[in-house]
C-alpha cells in the first residue's frame, strides 16, 4: 500500500475511533482513554485533513463546529408534522383517556409505553444513508428552522448512524442538563447578562445562536424518542423504536416503562412526584402512548394531536423556600 493509502485509511480509523470514544463519552458517560490519549488522536486527525482537505467528510469529528451564519435561518417543511400532544393534569383525564383508547380499538388488548416529557425543544434530524444531513426545529409541527450548524455540535447527536435507510427522520429533545444551566447563569451574571429563566429557555436560546461557537460552548444533549418520515425501516412498536434508537447510538431516556393497565401507569407516574429533581434536567410530565404502531395507526390523529398518546403535566414545582 502506498504512503498516501497509508495515510488514509489511519484517517479513517482516527475518524471511527474518536466518534466512537465520543459516544462512550458523552452519550454512555463510560469514558474509556485519558483524555490526553483523546486529545492526541483528535489533533493527528485534524493535522492529516490539513494536509488532505479532500479526504474530510462531514462525520468527522473535527466537523462538529462550522463556521456562522448570516441572515438568520432557512425554513425547512417535515416530511412528517411534528405533532403536539393533548395534556392532561389528573388521574381521571387518564383514565378517560384509556377508556376512550380502548372504545376506538373495539376493547382489545393493549400495553402503554410511559416515557418522562423533556421540557426542551423539538427537534427533527433527517438522516440520508445514515449520513446526518440536516437539523430542524418543530417550529409550528409543519414548518421549522433549519439549524443544522448548531445541532452538529450536540455531541451525544451521532454525525453517523449504521442504516442504509435513504431517509430516516428522528425525533426527539434537545435539553440543557441542570449542572451546565446553573453554570451558564453563574457566569451570565458574572458577566451582566439577563440570566435564563428555566433551561428551557436556555437550550432554545443556545440552540437558535447564528454562532455555532457559542452553541458548542453551551454543552446542550439530546433525548431521541420518536420516527418521522422514514423509507425502509419497519419498526413495530414505540419499546422496539426506543431499543432501535439505542443500537443506532441515540441517548434514550433510561426512565420508560411499559404497562398493560392504566393504574398501572398512574402509580407510576406518582412515583416521579418526588424525585424528579433527582434526574438532573428539566421535565414537566410523564407522555403515556399506546406501544403498538399498527393500534396507533389505527387510533390516528387528529389535525394537531395523536389520538394514541397523551402528556400527562405534572403541578408546577414548588418555588424553592
Ligand atoms: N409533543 C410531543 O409529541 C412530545 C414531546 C415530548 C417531550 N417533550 N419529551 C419526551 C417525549 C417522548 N418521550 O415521547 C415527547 S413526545
């Protein structure tokens, strides 16, 4: 082999290993190299796309940071709505809820998944040849913006993912952890500057910043949870989707569960009454879908929300005394 060939495949190497230190980093939190071995590999890496800037590709992990843009954000139409969610704020609107589920479905059986609500913002990310392609926030659930330099830099979003699917649209939170929104506060006041009113507020604002620099300062993660528009992939369930987005690398909140009774999901919904300020980011309910897709397709939307799930609020928290 050449000197040349030598030379690029240790950069692809370096690529797939670094991306896949990054996930065990950021998205499993399991480092598994010293930072300084880290550190050394990422700077070969981008000494060899010095010297061969033909051989970058956009999964790169030196690619994570683009340059500014100006003019503000193109829009971009879902293949799919983003739909919001009907709300519900007690126990007997969940039991109506159910009862109304299972009138539609004829009485059959049916499991709920129950999964905590990430009080972030929306995202879509479009995926082609499991290459990312493009990041776009819900927006008004048919028209969002398109900011696909910021959401590059999130590092637990995969730049790559092991499917060959055209086109594959995933769905899910974009969050600012507690420890890095009280961090980024304390230096807002530091510096004079209006701090953020909740870490939602916080990650919006960090997410529409037309300086991906300052976006990949703000240390924003990612909860994926759903499918849009998607050609060649058949996923049968929301529990199957949710083990899916695992295997492709995704951050899937740990916290779901899945029942066959809707007491059952109000227990466990209560569970979280207390400690959800042990989870170390923001949530303002628990969301309950019926699990299967085909009894999902059959229940149906209506124009702005599915008929096959519900977000249950949680009562807002207590002001700290
Ligand atoms: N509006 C919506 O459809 C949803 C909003 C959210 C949210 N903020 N967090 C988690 C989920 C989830 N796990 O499904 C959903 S679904």
């Amino acid at each position: 082999m050449s000197q040349t060939e030598d030379l690029h495949k240790r950069l692809q190497e370096l690529r797939e290993t670094i991306n896949t230190l990054s996930y065990q980093y950021y998205t499993l939190d399991k480092p598994t190299m010293s930072d300084y071995e880290y550190d050394m590999m990422y700077r070969e890496l981008e000494n060899i796309e010095k010297e061969h800037p033909e051989w970058i590709t956009p999964d790169s992990p030196t690619q994570r940071v683009g340059s500014k843009i100006s003019g503000g954000f193109a829009k971009y139409t879902h293949d799919r709505p983003m739909l919001s969610m009907g709300d519900v704020f007690n126990d007997q609107e969940l039991r109506e809820f159910d009862q109304r589920v299972r009138d539609d479905l004829g009485g059959e059986d049916l499991e709920y998944v129950v999964e905590l609500k990430i009080d972030g913002l929306a995202v879509n990310l479009i995926y082609e040849q499991g290459q990312f392609i493009r990041g776009v926030t819900r927006g008004d659930g048919v028209t969002g913006e398109d900011v696909t330099n910021n959401v590059r830099t999130i590092r637990t979003i995969p730049l790559r993912i092991d499917s060959d699917s055209p086109h594959m649209e995933i769905r899910g939170e974009v969050y600012m952890p507690i420890p890095a929104f009280e961090q980024l506060n304390s230096q807002r006041r530091d510096d004079e500057l209006e701090p953020f009113a909740n870490p939602r507020n916080a990650a919006a604002g960090s997410l529409r910043q037309l300086d991906p620099q300052i976006t990949a300062q703000r240390k924003l993660a990612f909860f994926a949870y759903a499918i849009g528009g998607t050609v060649g992939i058949d996923i049968p369930s929301q529990e199957a989707l949710l083990q899916d987005l695992k295997a492709f690398h995704f951050q899937v909140n740990p916290e779901y569960r899945k029942f066959t009774n809707i007491e059952d999901v109000i227990t466990f919904i209560h569970s979280w009454d207390d400690r959800r300020d042990t989870l170390g980011y923001a949530t303002d309910g628990m969301v309950v879908k019926v699990n299967s897709f085909a009894q999902q397709a059959r229940l149906g939307n209506t124009v702005k929300i599915p008929r096959w799930a519900i977000a249950y609020k949680f009562p807002p928290e207590q002001a700290k005394t």
